[in-house]
C-alpha cells in the first residue's frame, strides 16, 4: 500500500488530538506490517500530547523503544509525516517502574534533521511562580484494574486502595509497601496515585524516587531555592516516595525529608512510601525516621504464587492482543517463579521472537526464550523432592509423611507436602497419593482443603506454608 501524500504547508489541518492522530497512524500502519507485529509493537502504544505538529507516544519499555528504534522507524517517521507533514516530529515517554528518568527516543523529523538519542528527565519546577504546575511523574499505564491480585498482595493491595479513596483520612499513613525486586510495588503506588486524582481525592499529588528527591534537594541547595523546595513538596495532597532505602547514608536529606514528612503529617496529607525490607530492617536511616515509617501500616509483597503468575501472564498477553496458549503460560509461569518483571520480559521476548521469526506461540519457543533470558530452565519439581524439602523444614524423617501414623507433627508435614505437590507439579492426585504410603485421591483432597483452611485462620502457619513454597520454588 503507498502510503498517502505528506500534508503541504498550506493544507488548513483541522484541530486534533493526539488520540485522533495516532489513530490515523494505525491505520496507516497495520496494512504495512504483519497482524502479529502490529499487536505486539503497536497496539499497546498510548498516544500522550500533541503539541502543533509535535506528537508524543509512549511506549511500555526501553526494550519496546530499542525494537521500534531499529526494526521501524523508517516506517514510523514516513507515517507520521503523511499524517502530520514533513516538519512533524516524534518524541517518546518510555514507562518504567520509575519513570523518571523517562528516557525520550530521536525526534523523528525529516531524516538529515533526525536527533541523537538523549536522555529526557523532566525535572519538577522548583520556582515560586511555578508552584501550581505539578508534574506528578504517575504512569497512566498503572492501575488497579491491571495490577493482578493474589495472596501475595493482596494486604498491600487493599490498604493502596483505601488510601486512594480517602488520602490522609486513615489510619494508614504512612502507608509503606516493602518486598523484593520486581514484584509490584512500583506498580502500586502509582495505581495508588492514579485513582486519587482520577477521583479528585487529592488535586496534588506527586510520585519521586528517593534518589530524585535527593538529586532535586541538593540542586535547590546550590541554587540558593531551599525554601521553595520545602515549600513545593509540603504543598502536595499525597507524597509518594520510591525505594526509601536509598536515603541510607544521606544525612542532610534525610534530615530535610524528616521535616517534610512531620509538616504533611500534621496537615493530614497522604504520604506513601516504598522500600525492599521493612522499616525496622533499614540500614544507614536516622532512628526518627524509622520511627515515623513505622507509625502507620506497613503491607508487604511477596512472590507470587503459580497461579498469580499465571493471571499475570493472561493479561499481560491480552493487553497485547494475543491468547497465549494454556500450557504455554503455564511453562512460563512455572519456570520464573520470583520475578514479575523477569515475567514479562519473557513474555515480551516470546512475542518479538514470535514476530520476527514467524514462530508459533509454543512451549519450544518459549523453552528458547527462557534459556536466554533466565538462563537455564529449572528441572520439573517432584514429589520426592517436595517431600524431602518440607521434611527438612520440620525436622522430620522423610519415611514419616509415607508411613501410617497419626502424630499430630507428621499429619501437619503430610498435608502440607501434599498441598504443595497439587500446587507446584502436574501430578494427578492420585499420582501425589501414590507417593504417600498409597493414599487415595480423597485423602489428597482433604489434606489441601486442611492446609488451606488453616492458612486463613492462622497467620503463623500462612508465613510457614510460604516460606517453604519460597525455598521449594527458588532452589527447584
């Protein structure tokens, strides 16, 4: 297909948004690549700001940008300028667990005008006669309806959404989100921010890392602008503040944070903070910090569990426009067990091998995508194995879980092992009944309905039953 004639500088081009123009572009675009690759590298582009001719797309990842960057921006720049004329220029808002800074890709402009790629990094203005323009940094892209629920957030995930319906007006404040890499707490924070302003329960709100705040302390401290600092960040409704831990070792900014945080405090302003262990466990952090992090709810995040990332990967995949096969997902699923953002990737990678190589969407590709990108595939969990592992947790004989006794400290290890035999290997439940002591199916069944049921009512047997899909899963 030729692609329609570039606007003339006298054409009279009627107002329109950027929505309008990008989807002027799609349509250009989806006759001049495969379906596939249109799904994939398009479709899940959001289309931000049109400023005159200058139109700006954000994309879900530097990855994403890199892919376009190399394998289309020739077709990108000739559409964008049919649609918008030759002086039309292309900018990009990669989203990122931290967005700023955002990276921006090369203007696309006519090709001898094209820019180097360079970094972008919006700083908040710290001017008085700026004070009412907030930049609040939020991701549209994260929120509740596509931030997945599981036993593994579920706590963090429902304070989130009570501080975003009533900011400042609970009990949870502060409200920090603690948990290891890549398991979600960037995402909600910024759902957290994204509903309160979408409802207009907070008009200012603004979302930092730890590290930006320190690097725009220190600039308003050589240029002279501390008071307008202060000023800015105690004027916001909701403060959210990424990765709290690296304020360790950082005295003067702790200092000047700690003086924020009591002045929104006692206004009854929102703060929320996230860090990747709890408060009592930070390092290098002033004591009357720690003691004001700990004054209000602390929720964390853990691994998800087999079927979360199962529903991780569904969504992710239709947000793509794509239905993964059943036992595709759950290869993936069972094989990145730690890790969502290691998740996605894979994901991510699949559909650009997919696309690239005119693969089929199977088990075979996602096996040579996980080598890559997770460098080995974890051999298959066995029973043997589970039992084995929860038996050393317990302090148990292995031959016990097997054997016909009623102990109450082997029925608790039985039943457990069972539960996670069902949860983590294929196994039928006559196969994991078999392989205690000949027991049938309903035996299987009633020791899962046990386990689970003692998991709701007793917090320190719930912690227990994670810990040992923790060290199951992670050395499997």
């Amino acid at each position: 297909m030729t692609l329609p004639l570039p606007v003339s500088e006298h054409t009279i081009i009627p107002a329109r948004t950027a929505s309008e123009v990008w989807q002027q572009c799609l349509n250009i675009l989806k006759d001049q690549v495969s379906t596939l690759s249109f799904k994939t590298w398009f479709q899940p582009v959001t289309p931000v700001r049109l400023a005159g001719k200058d139109l700006t797309i954000q994309v879900p990842s530097q990855f994403f940008y890199d892919w376009l960057e190399e394998h289309y921006n020739a077709l990108i720049r000739d559409t964008i300028m049919a649609v918008l004329g030759e002086d039309a220029r292309l900018f990009y808002a990669i989203s990122a667990d931290n967005p700023e800074p955002a990276s921006a890709a090369p203007e696309i402009a006519p090709p001898q005008a094209v820019e180097q790629h360079r970094p972008f990094a919006p700083h908040v203005a710290l001017r008085s006669e700026n004070m009412l323009a907030v930049r609040d940094n939020l991701n549209p892209r994260y929120t509740f309806d596509n931030f997945i629920k599981g036993d593994c957030n579920q706590l963090a995930r429902a304070a989130a959404m009570a501080v975003a319906n009533n900011p400042g007006g609970t009990s949870f404040n502060p409200l920090v989100v603690y948990g290891g890499t890549g398991l979600g707490k960037t995402h909600l924070m910024h759902a957290l921010g994204n509903h309160a302003l979408a409802t207009g329960k907070a008009k200012r709100v603004i979302y930092v890392s730890s590290e930006k705040f320190t690097v725009d302390f220190v600039e308003a401290i050589q240029s002279d602008t501390l008071a307008e600092f202060s000023q800015f960040y105690r004027s916001m409704d909701l403060l959210i503040v990424d990765d709290i831990q690296f304020f360790a070792g950082k005295e003067k900014t702790q200092d000047n944070f700690f003086h924020t945080f009591n002045a929104l405090q006692q206004m009854g302003k929102q703060i929320v903070l996230s860090s990747d262990v709890p408060p009592k466990e930070l390092k290098g952090l002033d004591d009357r910090l720690i003691s004001r992090f700990q004054c209000g709810l602390t929720a964390d995040i853990q691994a998800p569990d087999l079927e979360t990332r199962i529903a991780i990967l569904q969504k992710k995949s239709q947000e793509n426009g794509l239905e993964l096969p059943q036992d595709v997902l759950e290869f993936i699923a069972a094989n990145v067990t730690n890790n969502i953002r290691e998740l996605e990737g894979c994901l991510i990678s699949m559909l650009a091998r997919a696309s690239l190589e005119s693969r089929e969407l199977t088990i075979d590709l996602a096996k040579d995508v996980l080598r890559i990108v997770v460098h080995e595939l974890r051999a298959p969990l066995t029973i043997e194995e589970i039992q084995r592992k929860v038996c050393e947790y317990y302090d148990l004989p292995v031959d016990l879980v097997r054997a016909k006794t009623r102990k109450q400290e082997v029925v608790v290890a039985r039943q457990t092992a069972m539960f996670l035999a069902k949860e983590l290997t294929n196994s039928s439940l006559k196969t994991i009944g078999l392989h205690f002591g000949g027991r049938d199916h309903s035996t299987v069944i009633h020791a899962c309905q046990a386990v689970e049921e003692n998991a709701k009512r007793d917090d320190a047997f719930r912690q227990q039953l994670e810990r040992l899909r923790k060290r199951i899963t992670m050395n499997a």
